[in-house]
C-alpha cells in the first residue's frame, strides 16, 4: 500500500464530499453519480465523479469537487515535502499540464487500473502522478 500523505487530507476531502451531497437531495438516474460517490471512500467514488457527463445536471459540482480533492490533495503533498525538506516525486513539467488535463488523464489510467478501484483515493491519485509525472533521478 502507499501511504504518500497522511489521514488528515482524506478526512478532510471526505467531510467536504458529505457536505456536498448533503446538498444533493434528489434521486438520480441509473449509472449517473451518486451522494455516495461525493464521499470518496474508494478510487472507484472518485473516478465515478469526476467522470460525470456535462449532460448531468451535477456536472459542475462533480468537476468542482474532482478538482477541489485533486488540487487540495496536491497541495498537502507540496506542503509536507517543503516543510519536511524531502525530494519531490511528482514534477509537473513547465507549463503545467491544464488541471483538467490531470484529472482526466488519472481517470483514464484509474480505469486501466481496477486492482485500486478500492483503495483510498488519494492513494491512487498519486499513484498516477507518480508514474505520469515522475521528477528527474
């Protein structure tokens, strides 16, 4: 298992996800995201919203809440490396790629990928960053 940040970031995306779909009250159709999805306890959650079709009347709240995990979850990766001087192993190139560029690429690889659709979100996200991105040895 990789364990590249600590609990405190799914925790804190994972209360974001509930707030979220508490604010989502009606039924939806079969096969669209789900509240459930918005609490991202599993790589497959995660996939399942930020693959959700611009025809869902959630899309733009499933695109906020994919970038927003992604991004903050990056974040916390950028703040734990400088903090604890570590190397970097996730190096964008310059320019960086568009964010929704990232994701998709992540959801494309994730489904490639269902030995991790169980795993932690996060976990998974760097995984792919890891291998997509990887910084100079």
């Amino acid at each position: 298992m990789l364990r590249v940040i600590g609990a405190s970031v799914t925790l804190t995306a994972m209360a974001g996800g509930m707030l979220v779909a508490g604010l989502i009250a009606a039924p939806r159709p079969l096969g669209a995201v789900t509240r459930e999805n918005f609490v991202a306890k599993t790589t497959a959650d995660y996939i399942a919203v930020c693959s959700t079709p611009e025809s869902d009347a959630m899309y733009l709240t499933a695109m906020a809440f994919c970038q927003g995990y992604g991004v903050g979850a990056y974040h916390y990766y950028q703040a734990t490396i400088d903090v604890k001087g570590q190397k970097p192993f996730v190096c964008f190139p310059n320019p960086t790629p568009p964010r929704q560029e990232i994701l998709q690429g992540f959801v494309v690889w994730g489904g490639s990928h269902p030995e991790y659709s169980q795993d932690a979100p996060v976990e998974t996200l760097f995984r792919y960053l890891v291998e997509k991105y990887p910084c100079p040895k």
